[in-house]
C-alpha cells in the first residue's frame, strides 16, 4: 500500500470571498468517522452553509455537509454533524481574541486531502455590506476590461 502524497480538492466555498472579507486563513485537520472519509475520497461535500465555532478551547465545524455513504450500513454518519477541527492552542486562543471583535466570524474555505488526511481551510473573515460587494464586482468587471483592451490592441500590433 502506498502513502498517498500532493493535494485533492474536495470542496470549496466560492461564495464566500464574494460575501466576506477575508483577514487571516488557518489551515486545520478534521476528526471524521470512516464514513464520512470514504464520502469524502467520492468527492461529495458541500460547504455553503457552513461555520465554525469556538467552545472549551475547541474549534468545532458546524452545517459542513457530507452526505452519507452510499455502500455504508448502519453505521452511517449524520450528513451536518458538527465536526471537531484540530488547531495548535495559540491558533486557537488567537482565533477566540479575533472573533469577540464586532462583525467576525469564521468560515471553511476549502476542504481537500493533504497527503492522504482531510483538511479544512478556514478563514477569519469579516461580513461585507452590499455596497462592498458591488464594488468588488465592479472593480473584478473593470480590471476584466481593461485585460481585454490591452489583448485586443496587442493582436492588432502583431497582425
């Protein structure tokens, strides 16, 4: 049997840059039943609604869904069981002094397997207003525009 080594995406919450600011990024291991992992090495997972939250000095993934295993018996996982996230301490503590501030919150980012372990990407992020989201769209649109203007003027120069 050989170790399994490099990255696989799973899972990841696009809609999340668009709706928060993102201000640090952790990355953490998952405790998961057998399961949810082979669920996982499927590649079905769903992280639109999910969240973490910080109790007892533990971090825990709450609405992350895994659906359950389709050869699995009845020892079958619940689809949005809270999951425990594993973090070093000083993460953890420094993760608790961030999101007593106003407007923080912390949400999975991505969710893959580094070297053969599931992962979790979250992220220390703040909600943004709409107007801040019509912005970014249309700074994304304008920068998008120029690119294309810049091309365009180039392929004229060569031809």
């Amino acid at each position: 049997m050989t170790k399994e080594t490099g990255h696989k995406l799973i899972a990841q919450n696009k809609k999340a840059r668009h709706d928060y600011l993102i201000l640090d990024t952790f990355e953490a291991g998952l405790v998961l039943t057998g399961t949810e992992v082979k669920s996982l090495r499927m590649g079905r997972a769903s992280l639109v609604d999910g969240f973490a939250q910080l109790d007892g000095g533990e971090a825990w993934l709450h609405n992350v869904h895994i659906p359950e295993y389709t050869q699995g018996t009845w020892t079958n996982h619940a689809a949005r069981r809270k999951r425990k996230m594993l973090l070093h301490k000083a993460e953890i503590a420094k993760l608790i002094h961030k999101t007593q501030e106003s407007g923080h919150t912390i949400i999975p980012l991505r969710l893959y397997f580094k070297d053969g372990r599931a992962k979790v990407e979250i992220a220390l992020a703040k909600g943004k207003k709409e107007y801040d989201k019509r912005q970014t769209l249309r700074e994304k649109q304008d920068t998008r525009e120029s690119n294309r203007a810049i091309s365009a003027v180039r392929r004229r120069q060569r031809a």
